[in-house]
C-alpha cells in the first residue's frame, strides 16, 4: 500500500438524529363519539457508534468521509402508532483509535478491542403522545411532547498502533533493516534521513510457531517532543508498545547520549513511557570486532543490550530471545490486556491546526420532515 494511503489521524464532523415529535391526535371514528386521545410517540433520534475493527489497519476511510449524520425519528400518529427510530451510524476504525473534541482536546473514548463499541453522541429521544396526558381532569389533552434535539461535534481521530515491541531511534540508525530482516515486512529503505515517513508492522516468527508483533517508527531527532521533525506525529505510537527496543547505530559518537537523548524526548512527550521496559540493541554490529565490542560495552547504559547486524545477521537469534524473554516475563503486561496501562490524556490541540472555515453545521432543510409527522392535530 503507498505510503499516503497510511492515514493515523483524521477530524470529522458528527450529529446525531433528533428525536420524533409527538402526535396530539384525536380520536374520530363513526359510533365512536369523543374518542378520546390516541397520539402515538415519535421515535428516538440515531446515535452515532464507533466500532473497533480488525480488518482496518489505518483511518483511510473516513479521510473523504467528513461529515456523518444518524437518521432523525419519525414522529408519531394517530391510533397510538409510534414513530420509527432515526438509523443509527456506525464507523468503523482499527483497533488502537482513540477519539477527542476538537474544540477542546477534551479525550472521549478509546476502542482497542475488535468489535468494541462506544456510543460517541446520542440521538434525542421521541415525544410522548398526548395519550400519556389524559387524565380523570384532562380528558382530551389536545398537545404532546416535541421531540429532544440532536447533538453535534467535531471529533479527532487518532490511531495508535498496538504492538508488542516498539523500534525507537533516531534517523538511519537501522530498524527499518531489522524489521525487513525478522518479519516479512518490506518498508522503505535507503541511505538518507527520514525513509521512513510512516509507522509499519511486522510480525516476528519465534520457535515452535510463536510469534509477536514488531513495530518501526519514524525517526525520533532531538526537540521531537516540542515539534521538532515528525515527532508529534509518531510519537503518540509508541504510547501503545509496552516493550521499547532502541536501535543505536555502532558508529554512533556516544552511543550512552543517544539513548539519554531518545529517554528525554520519550519522557517530554509522555513521563509514562518511563514505566515501560526498555531495551537496547547496537545496530551495524559487523563494523566491529571482538575487542571494540568490549571497550563500547564498558560505556553503556544500565539495560540489557545487545550487538546486532541485519546485514549479516549477527545477533538476530539472540535479539529474538531477549525479546521474547521479556515479552513473557512476570514484569511485563501486554497493552491490549489491560486497559488500565493504557495512556488516556487530554489532546493539545494548540499543536494542531484547526481551520475555521471548516467549521459545519447541516441546514435544517437537509432534513425537513413533513409538519404532519410531528403533530397530527385532528380537533
């Protein structure tokens, strides 16, 4: 799939249906003198529903689909008939979308499990007939409830990639290789900074037909947490892997500062990441020999570590290991069992900007109804 197919992020304008009025109907048949009241209810507004779905990868879908309307209930009629409900919409989003207001950054809700559902905005409901306001006193009511108004907002969409193992570091320091190397996934590479312009997915088979999901994030560059490069824009991925690999390349100048550099952008962006587990693999192992590997090794940081070559394999097996071993250690706590782990923060949208223009609010003569669905007076 091209890379602009990949769409992480998106705002869409939702309104739920109003609700049916109700019928203040009165009943006039022949033999039947003074009938009575029999105005039916007008029926509920739709709502508007996400749905998690494992069979999207990416919010694509809902890039040329800006604006998303329920139906409105019908309102009621005569002889107690109640009006039909406004049809509900459902959108569908991959696993890991978490939704705010646009307006504020206020967080709504998080769907990570397929099939999950969150209703985002309720329709009204409908009216009650003038049936439920007779009384020994009132005995011919001759007005009904209208029904409730809808609600309407825009939303952001984002989509946070839920993996077992996150790659972080900086430009060309070699996780794209990696990635290409242990699954069968085939991201961009080349020899200069920023190939890898989107986040991608591979899964890593283990032994005995085991196997975990791998993540490799865009390059991480120092300020990324104020900005700087694409770091706002892929960082919020990493929120969701709870076992982080760095890669730091061998021919790095000081490879301690790099992964202290890469920690701190971590830490600004999220004080929470600290709490995951961390790990450390020395990419380009194959530019070394036995004894530049222990001089590197006497100056590294407290986490275990690795040399590693994608080239020439070096490592990798050893890589998968470690991996795995921490994947089922005691310690750690898969993202997607257990909700508590999972970062629920407000949305700084004064990093994002929100053009005015967009702003939409539907005519209500989109969606005109005929006056007779509303009130059936019959006096």
């Amino acid at each position: 799939m091209a890379e602009t197919n990949f769409v992480d992020y998106v705002k869409i304008f939702c309104r739920s249906g109003k609700g049916g009025a109700g019928s203040a109907h009165l009943r006039r048949e022949k033999y039947i003198p003074k009938g009575g009241p029999d105005g039916g209810d007008g029926g509920d507004g739709g709502n508007i529903i996400l749905r998690g779905n494992r069979n999207f990868w990416t919010l694509l879908h809902l890039r040329y689909q800006r604006h998303i309307f329920a139906g409105h209930g019908e309102g009621g009629s005569k002889a107690q008939r109640s009006g039909k409900k406004g049809e509900s919409k459902i959108i569908e989003v991959p696993c890991g979308t978490v939704a705010y207001d646009a307006h504020t950054g206020a967080y709504l809700c998080d769907i990570t499990d397929d099939g999950q559902e969150v209703t985002l905005l309720r329709g009204g409901r409908g009216g009650q007939g003038n049936v439920h306001f007779k009384s020994a006193t009132n005995q011919t009511p001759r007005y009904a409830q209208p029904g409730e108004p809808y609600q309407e907002r825009w939303i952001i969409l984002e989509l946070k990639l839920l993996a077992d193992v996150g790659l972080v570091g900086f430009p060309n320091a070699g996780k794209s290789t990696l990635l290409s190397v242990v699954s069968a996934a085939k991201p961009k590479i080349d020899n200069y900074p920023f190939t890898t312009l989107q986040p991608n997915l591979g899964i890593v088979e283990y032994r005995t037909g085991k196997s975990f999901v791998m993540a490799d994030i865009p390059g991480i560059i120092e300020g990324a947490s104020e900005g700087r490069g694409l770091g706002l824009r892929f960082l919020r991925h990493i929120e969701r892997n709870s076992l982080l690999l760095f890669i730091v390349p061998a021919d790095a100048d000081n490879i301690k500062e790099e992964y202290h550099i890469l920690l701190h952008e971590l830490t600004q962006y999220n004080p929470e990441l600290l709490d995951k587990t961390h790990l450390l693999a020395i990419s380009k192992a194959d530019m070394l020999d036995e004894e530049l590997m222990q001089e590197i090794s006497a100056d590294l940081p407290d986490i275990p570590y690795l040399f590693i070559s994608s080239l020439t394999g070096y490592g990798i097996s050893a890589l998968k290991d470690m991996l795995w071993r921490a994947l089922n250690s005691d310690d750690y706590v898969p993202v997607s069992a257990s909700k508590e782990a999972l970062v629920h923060r407000n949305l700084d949208i004064s990093k994002f900007d929100f053009d005015p223009e967009e702003e939409f609010s539907a005519d209500e003569s989109d969606f005109e109804e005929d006056e007779e669905n509303y009130y059936e007076e019959d006096f």
